[in-house]
C-alpha cells in the first residue's frame, strides 16, 4: 500500500531537521555549518533507516506513532525549507498561526475524543461532515489572501484523496500528537522570546529572532 511506503518519508524528515538545528546551533563559523549541512541528507538516510536491535530509528518512530499527520510533514518540512534553499516556505507568523490553529483544532478533537464534548467530532472524520465543509472554506481564505498555509491546507485534501495515510478519518491527516506537541514547543517558544524583548528591548543574544532554531 501507498500509505506504508509514505509513512517511511516523516522519519527521514525529522532526523534532517534534528541535525540541521543542532548545526545551527553548535557550528561556530557559516563555513562549518555549510560543510555539514551538506552532509545531512546523506547521513540522515543512514540514521533513519539502518537497523538498530532489529528495527530502524523510522521503524521505532513509527511504531509510536503510526499515522504522522500531513500537518506534521508540512510543520517540518516549512522549518527544512531554509536550511536547504536558503528561503522561507512559511513565515515566522504563518508557522505561529499553524501552530495556534493545531493546538485549538487539536484540543478540540482530543476533547471530543475522550467523551468530554456530548458531540462526537472526531468519528465524523470517517465521512462527509461539516469539518470538511469549514476546511474548504479555510483554504478558499487563505488562497484568496495569498497565504502560504493554503499549501499545507491543499495537503490535506490531496493526501485523503490519495489516501497516503494509514487512517481512514480525515482528521488524523490534520494533526497528532507529535503536531500538537511541536505546536505547544514552538508557541512557547515564540513567547518567551517576545518576552524577553519586551524586558530588554532585544532578542537573547544565543537564540536571536531572525535566525530559525525551532
């Protein structure tokens, strides 16, 4: 099936974007990271897919998390895009507004999910609902305003249409738990650096603002 071979490319991703970040970080000279970063994608193929104990670092992944949403491809794909191309794919208040959408959507199915709403969102997902109704009016905004989170909401639609998941509902094309996760991580870290700016009147000086870490 198509869906067990695209499973296979988020593991990959991730491990590219792990190492991209801490070279970022650690490398001291443009040079360095230059050098290194041009090794990333050949290593990462190694990291992800050579058999540790048995099972590969994907296969691991994978097995705690069987269904990476298209949310989280898009989520880490747009912070790969300028380490490999040297521009944004998304700007840094689209991914904040990505990151607000999946934590309210997420808290929203989760809570339906755990019986804490008397409607039942989540089981909608395995048929023509009102969510998809809301989705195709989200993405008509954003294309008609020229943002670039169309892209990602385009993604949804297209990879349910081929099917490149493992589940069947339309939901778990829009988030998970590790989208949810990343969403929180990146919010509070946006915050925190508004934070210190409003204290100091700049960035910190180790992480600044107009260079991507997370």
């Amino acid at each position: 099936m198509i869906s067990e071979y695209f499973s296979l490319i988020f593991p990959y991703l991730l491990i590219n974007w792990v190492f991209f970040s801490l070279i970022t970080c650690l490398a001291q000279t443009e040079s360095r990271q230059n050098y290194f970063k041009f090794l990333v994608p050949f290593i990462s193929v190694f990291v992800a897919y050579i058999s540790v104990g048995g099972l590969s670092i994907s296969e691991y992944l994978l097995s705690i998390n069987p269904n990476f949403s298209i949310g989280s491809y898009g989520f880490v794909v747009a912070r790969l895009f300028p380490y490999i191309f040297n521009k944004n794919l998304l700007s840094e208040n689209d991914v904040t507004v990505f990151s607000v959408w999946n934590l309210i959507f997420s808290l929203i199915l989760y809570a339906s999910y755990f019986n804490l709403l008397r409607y039942d969102i989540y089981g909608t997902g395995y048929h023509f609902s009102g969510g998809f109704v809301i989705l195709a009016i989200l993405t008509l905004l954003f294309i008609w305003i020229n943002c670039k989170l169309s892209l990602i909401f385009l993604a949804y639609i297209a990879a349910f249409d081929l099917g490149l998941l493992v589940s069947p509902n339309f939901f778990d094309y829009i988030t998970d738990g590790f989208l949810f996760l990343v969403s929180v991580i990146h919010l509070g870290y946006m915050a925190w650096i508004r934070g210190w700016q409003w204290f100091h009147g700049a960035s910190p000086r180790r992480f600044p603002l107009k260079k991507q870490v997370f």
